[in-house]
C-alpha cells in the first residue's frame, strides 16, 4: 500500500483501509459476517497466533470488515495500528486493564466523561489500582500527582463537557521524562481537528459512535498507537470480548469517508452559534475553545486545525427554567451523545454525568444549568434562530 503522508485528511477520509475486491469489483467494504475462517495450513495458524502474519482465525479475534474500519482511523491518526471496539467505553477500559495491574496508580485530568470518571473511580480500585485526579489545564499539578507507581497518565482535550483544554505536548512531555504511558481520549477532536500521537501520546481512544460514525446509528470504540504497543490490547480484547461486530464496522468505515467533509460544518456552526450565545443577554457564559476569550484558545489554536462542533452554556436562570429552555428546542434534540449529523442538546447533571455524586460534580464545575449543544451540520442561521427562541421562554 502506498504511503498516503502527503494526502490531505479528505482523500484519507475516502480512501484508507480501502479493501479492493478483485473478484466482485465492489467499490464499499463488504459486511463479512462469518465466525470462523479456514486456513490453508496448520503452520499457517500458529504464525497468526504468534502475530508473524496478518489473516483471519475467529471472530472474536478479528474481521476483514472491522479490520477496514481499522486501518482507515489508524490511517486518519497517524498510528501504526487501530482495534475496534463494541463501545467507547469497552475500548477505555480494555485499554487501562491492558496496561494497569493491582497496586498501580493513574494520574487523570478531572474533567471527563462521565463514564470514564465512574471506572476509574469506582471499578478500578476493586483490582486495587488508584487514580489521583488533578485539573485539566495545569501541568505542574499533574507532574506533581505523579508517584513511583504511576503507570498511566489518562486525559481529554477539549473535556467535557467544559470544553477545558489541555496543553497536549506538555502532558506528553511529562509523560516521557517520567517513562508512563499517556493515554487521550480524542473523540472531541476528531482526527481531523487534533493528532495527539504526533504530541508524543501513546494511546488514543475514540468513542466511534460519535463523530468517526457521524450519523447516531452505531455503538463503537477504537483505540490506535504503535503496532508493539497495541499487541496487549489485542490480547486483552481476544479474552474480553468487547471486538465490534461486523455491520456496525460497515457503517463506521462508510461514516468514517465523511469525516472530514462533516467536520469543517461542525467547526463552522460551532464557532458561528458559540459567538451568537457569547453576546446573549440570557447567557452567563460559553464554553467554547475558538472563542477568543476562552482561557485554553491560544493553546487550542497550536494544536488544532479547527474548534469542533461542541459547545456549552451556563443559562442565566436555575435548574427547572434550564430544561425548560432545552425542552423548548424544536431543531435540536433532546438526547445523549454527539457528533452526528443531527444537532444534541443535554444538561450535562441529568444525562452524562447524572450519576456521578453532587459534589464531584460540583468539583468539575458542572452546575444544574449548564446546557452542552452538540452541533449538527443543520445552517448556523437556523440553529441560532432555535436557541433564541428557546431562550426567550424564561421569565
């Protein structure tokens, strides 16, 4: 396969992981639904095994439909290698639980995912593995969280859902002085907008069932790094399980070939709608890394070729007259998750980080009215018109 270095993030988009079936001629990837595979010869069992060669065995193991998704966002990131998972947060924890072992220590950012946070927080210590939460924007905080067991460094840039950025290369720098692993969740981004391998991580996870999918119709995770770094995380998803079935690596592979196309109307409509809501009498504040004003911009303008479609706002008015607001949206959905084609709305404490205690939200500074926007490819025009109608039902 030729080296795709000098393409531009579109011609990838379309064209890595392509598999050409000289057979059929089929322009799209097949959906290759069997369970097991023949092999021409026992030997060549044993070298797929031992990872001398590269072929099909089990479907637990791997897939030629999930193996296209894969080579496209490896491609797309940079990395030598990408696993498919059933969910994000099946690639989040198979990734840690191939990395970490009892009586290791990571030191995370504060603002995350919901889910992420609850793992490390609730389900790792029962392996007897700790995680000493430090803020996302101060790299001497995290520098000094680190102790002689630290195993993995885990953070997110933009967070969510503050949209906090973190200052990508000096993570990674921290990271290799200190010799650990430094994992980022970069499904914010997109690989379009941000390529944190190139900071100097090791890992990069995406819930897929976001923006790589781009069309709320499949649950998927990917993670990508190096090739020899990746050998642990295959092993660990062989005996977990959590390998992303067949179809929904057809949809993200054929989602993924619009990545880039959908990822320019998402940074123009967050920046247009997060400028329009900065200037909003009924509006406390935005949350939004093209803003000028947003503490983390300048970081974000030397890390990012764009500002992603995410955005968040505290509504001048308590808890009820915010869902009142988010209710009164008629483009925008009521709904979890992001990155589709569809705008999403949410008040971040009653959806993605309901579960978490009251006061560990109040530490990440997520307050009753704080309303995330995920931005759809709809006209800016329209989805302003929406939100200031909706904001006009307050008292």
């Amino acid at each position: 396969m030729r080296s795709r270095d000098a393409e531009g993030p579109s011609t990838r988009s379309v064209h890595a992981g392509r598999v050409r079936d000289p057979e059929s001629g089929s322009i799209t990837t097949p959906i290759h639904l069997s369970s097991t595979y023949f092999a021409r010869s026992t030997q060549e069992l044993t070298d797929y095994l031992e990872g001398r060669r590269s072929a099909n065995f089990y479907a637990r193991y791997s897939n030629p439909t999930v193996e296209a998704a894969e080579q496209k966002i490896a491609d797309l990131e940079g990395g030598e290698r990408a696993l498919c998972f059933g969910s994000g947060m099946a690639a989040i924890s198979t990734l840690l639980l191939s990395q970490l072992g009892q009586g290791d220590h990571v030191v995370a950012t504060r603002e995350l995912y919901g889910g992420t946070f609850e793992f490390l927080e609730r389900v790792l210590p029962r392996w007897g593995i700790t995680t000493t939460f430090v803020p996302p924007a101060d790299p001497k905080a995290l520098e000094a969280a680190l102790g002689p067991t630290t195993k993995v460094i885990y953070t997110e840039t933009p967070t969510n859902p503050k949209l906090t950025v973190v200052d990508l290369g000096a993570v990674a720098e921290i990271a290799r002085k200190a010799r650990i692993t430094c994992v980022i969740d970069n499904t914010f981004a997109s690989p379009i907008n941000q390529r944190p391998l190139g900071f100097g991580f090791d890992f990069v996870v995406h819930s897929a069932t976001k923006y790589l999918g781009g069309h709320c119709d499949l649950v998927g995770g990917v993670v990508v790094g190096a090739r020899d770094r990746m050998k642990d995380v295959w092993y660990h998803r062989k005996l977990l399980g959590g390998i992303l079935d067949p179809h929904s690596a057809y949809l993200l592979e054929r989602g993924t070939k619009t990545l880039a196309l959908r990822i320019a109307r998402h940074n123009e409509n967050g920046l247009a709608v997060a400028s329009h809501l900065a200037e909003h009498p009924r509006v406390r504040r935005v949350y939004y890394p093209g803003l000028a004003g947003h503490p983390g911009h300048e970081i974000a303008k030397r890390q990012m070729s764009g500002f992603g479609g995410v955005l968040a706002f505290e509504v001048d008015a308590g808890r009820e007259e915010t869902a009142r607001v988010v209710e009164a949206l008629e483009l925008a959905y009521l709904a979890p998750s992001l990155g589709g084609v569809e705008t999403l709305v949410s008040q971040p404490a009653m959806t993605s980080h309901y579960f978490l205690a009251p006061e560990e939200r109040a530490a990440q500074g997520i307050s009753d009215s704080l309303v995330r926007v995920a931005l759809g490819i709809e006209d800016a025009a329209d989805l302003v018109r929406d939100l200031d109608r909706a904001l006009e039902t307050l008292p």
